[in-house]
C-alpha cells in the first residue's frame, strides 16, 4: 500500500513538473507561406531600421519551435545573443487580439515598437484601433496572456 502511495505522489508530481514545462514554452505564431515566425520577416529589422524587411531563408534560426528569417548574418547574430528583446509580444499574435481575451494571425507590416519591445496587429484597421490606446490594450493583453497560453 505504501509503494502505491508513492507511486501516485510521484505521478502527480511529474505530472505537475511536465504541465510547468510545457507553459514555459512561449508559443510563436508560424504563418505565411514560409510558416515562419512574423510570416518570415526579419524582426531585428524593425528595431534597427524601424520597418518590416523581409528576411532571407539562408538566414534562418529555430527558437522555441518556430524557424525565423533575417535579411543579414548580423541580424541573425544580434537575435541569437538575445532573442527576447527582439521577439514580438504575444508570440507574434496580434497584440489587439490578445487585449480581447482572443488570439488571431499578425502581418508584418501593421507593427509597434512601445517601449523596446514590438507588437504586431492583424489589419490596418486593428491597428488603427491599436493606435488610439496601446497602453490600455498593453495592459489588457499583459492580464490576459497567461490565460490564453493555457488554451
């Protein structure tokens, strides 16, 4: 009866160690044709020259199950040294969504860099709502992120 006992508390630990292993895997929104991490664009580029810029698939990575593409070898080495401050919030979703308790794709090119770090939204008219009040949204999104992740 004894090993019984035991044996259950070691499966409901296990259990409870794989369930906190699998929430610390952020995940990354892979789409576009490239099934690409931001639809295979490069994401340093939008903090070094403030635009979407297409990455190049000799240039690619794989980080946290997604393959991302940059347009130079130097872009590539600036994310690998530190991939957090480039990734977009919200795994690439579309941060507005994100603040609506929901998740939806993102395109590249309707895009915020709020306080050092990038958001993507999923149309132009998203993003313009996203514009009117991103603090507020950021905040909404930063509440309901967690949640999501467990979906």
């Amino acid at each position: 009866m004894q090993r019984i006992r035991q044996g259950i508390q070691l499966l409901i630990l296990l259990s409870l160690f794989i369930s906190a292993g699998a929430l610390a895997v952020k995940p990354v929104y892979s789409g576009g044709k490239e099934r690409a991490a931001v639809r295979g664009y490069d994401v340093v580029a939008y903090f070094t020259e403030e635009a979407p810029v297409k990455g190049l698939e000799e240039h690619t990575v794989e980080h946290l199950g997604a393959t991302w593409w940059f347009s130079s070898a130097e872009n590539k080495a600036k994310f690998i040294e530190n991939p957090d401050k480039y990734m977009p919030a919200y795994g690439g979703y579309c941060a507005y969504a994100v603040a609506r308790k929901s998740t939806a794709s993102s395109k590249p090119e309707y895009f915020t860099i709020h306080d050092g770090k990038l958001y993507l939204n999923y149309s132009k008219s998203v993003y313009k709502k996203w514009l009117k009040d991103k603090d507020g949204y950021i905040s909404s999104a930063d509440e309901n992120w967690p949640a999501l992740l467990e979906k």
